[in-house]
C-alpha cells in the first residue's frame, strides 16, 4: 500500500466557516478513522493554529471536540492563492491527497490528487452524510 500524507482543508470542510464555526456531524469519528489510515495527517488551511478571523481557535475545538491527538496536527503555512501540495515538507506533491470543498484552491497541475468534499454548509443537518462519505472516497483511493 502506498503512503500519503491527508491535508485537511479546516473552513467548510471540517467545519462551517470561521464565523459560525459549527462541525460536521461525525467529526470525531472521521478524524480518528483518518488517523487509521494516514501515517500523517497536516491541515492545509489560511487559519492559524492560533485563531481565525480574530475568533479563538478554543471555540470550534470546544464545539467539535475532535480527538486529543488532533491537538498536535502540524500546520502548513502557505502563501499565493493556492495550495501547492509543495508546501507540505518531506514529501513529493504526489504523495499528498489533499480535502477541500473549494477548487479555486488548488494548485495547477495537482488536481489529480485532489478529493473535492461537498461544502458544509447552511441549513446544517445532524444527518449530514459528507465526511461519511468523504472516508469512503479516502479508502478507495488509498
């Protein structure tokens, strides 16, 4: 089995928006079956481990409640417009499959390793089946 490293988009994919910052239903669970299969896990996103848009980073990580060892989840820091998988150090582009609901961010020339989640978005269901959904795509690709 090949070794990828999953960088996890944060707004509208694990959670709403900085703002309202709800996470999707099954949140937890879907990080902890990540966990499973991905040596190393990264967070890809324009938010700061720190805050979000002048919100603490306490807040959502109350509302989510994601596993202790999400607590520890390495950051990429990024720049330009979009994100280029070459950013994400120690590995080569192609080993990075990256989670994120918005396709203007991706990196020309990486979108084979893209896997578009659906945006989580208002009205917010407790039925939401994206990350269910999302797991499935994953394991298939690994």
């Amino acid at each position: 089995m090949k070794s990828y490293v999953l960088a996890l988009d944060l707004e509208g994919t694990l959670i709403s928006n900085a703002m309202s910052q709800i996470p999707w239903p099954g949140l937890a669970g879907f990080l902890n079956r990540c966990a499973e299969l991905f040596p190393r896990i990264v967070m890809f996103t324009p938010l700061s481990r720190k805050n979000g848009s002048g919100r603490s980073r306490a807040y959502w990580w109350t509302r989510a409640s994601p596993p202790p060892w999400f607590a520890e989840v390495e950051y990429i820091t990024w720049q330009g417009e979009t994100k280029n998988l070459r950013f994400v150090p120690g590995v080569h582009p192609h080993q990075v499959l990256p989670v994120d609901d918005f396709e203007k961010y991706v990196h020309l020339g990486q979108e084979a390793q893209w896997l578009q989640i659906e945006h989580f978005d208002h009205p917010y269901s407790s039925a939401d089946t994206g990350l269910a959904n999302m797991l499935n795509t994953l394991a298939a690709r690994i």
